[in-house]
C-alpha cells in the first residue's frame, strides 16, 4: 500500500516539474524571440556559417600523372576536421580534377578508392585503403602517386600501404 502512494507521490512529483517547465518556457518564450530578432542574433549565425564556408576550402599539391611521368599538380579541397596529410590524401583519392585533365594528368589510383586511415609514426605513414585501391590501373605507380605525394610534405617518410589489414 505504501509502494502505491510513494510511486503516485512521484508521479504526482514529476508531473508537477513538466507543467512547471512548460509554463517557464511559453512565459520566457516571447522575450526570447524578442530578443534574437532585435539583436539579430540569427543574422549574425547566419554570416558566421557562410564566413566559415568560404574558408574551408584550400590547395593542396598532390602527385599526378602525365605522358612525361609523376607531376606535381595543385587541387582545391575542402578543409576538415583533419589534419593536411589526410586533405591531401583525400585530394589525391578524389581524382585529379577538370583542370588537371584539361593539363593532361591523370590518376593511376581507381577512383572508388577511399581513405580508412592514416596514421604517422617513427617516419613511417601507414595509409589504410579500401580493397577498391587494388582494382587500380596500375598498383605500382598507384603506391607512388601516394608516397610521392605525402612526400612533398615529409621528404624522409616512408609509406606503407594497408588493405584489409594487411601490408600490400
């Protein structure tokens, strides 16, 4: 019999609390709304994300291919979450580009290729790659485009190339 009264205390309790706040929230609301519009608060977001936008974007130097061999080309990206390594792997993975073709370079890395991971430690880059990268045209020179590319950063790291766990 106590149990009863104790859960339909807290019942009664909880009720209480979400009538309550309910009652703070269409009381305060208008103010609030009041407040945002003549301070534009909302105008003021809306500059902030669209300044944020136009800076996320940079070049980056990535390895390509042309008929005279490995060429050094430039690729806008997007800047992320992450560090210039990883935009610049992901710059090379997402193909060269209009631009870049128009200059007749082209990419030996299959473009379903997608970055898992790169880790860098003790001088050596471990890029981590979905199996699309073995479908590539031609894995040799696939495995340069990648070397030489973290290579115009870190000239003195050596890279390892993982798929499915295992060191290609």
């Amino acid at each position: 019999m106590k149990e009863g009264k104790n859960i339909r205390n807290t019942l009664v309790w909880i009720l209480a609390y979400i009538i309550f706040t309910i009652a703070l929230f269409f009381y305060f609301r208008p103010s609030i709304a009041t407040n945002m519009n003549e301070y534009a608060y909302l105008d003021a977001l809306n500059e902030y994300r669209r300044v944020l936008l136009e800076e996320k974007k940079t070049e980056l130097d990535i390895v390509l291919y042309s008929i005279d061999g490995p060429t050094v080309a430039r690729k806008e990206c997007e800047i992320g979450f992450t560090d210039e390594d990883h935009l610049r792997l992901e710059a090379l993975l997402d193909g060269p580009g209009n631009e870049n073709i128009e200059n007749g370079l082209i990419s030996y890395i299959s473009p379903k290729t997608r970055l898992i991971g790169l880790t860098i430690r003790d001088g050596i880059a471990y890029v981590q790659l979905s199996k699309d990268f073995l479908s590539s045209k031609d894995i040799d020179n696939a495995k340069k485009q990648i070397e030489e590319t973290l290579s115009l950063a870190h000239p003195e790291l050596r890279v390892g190339i993982i798929i499915d766990d295992e060191l290609i």
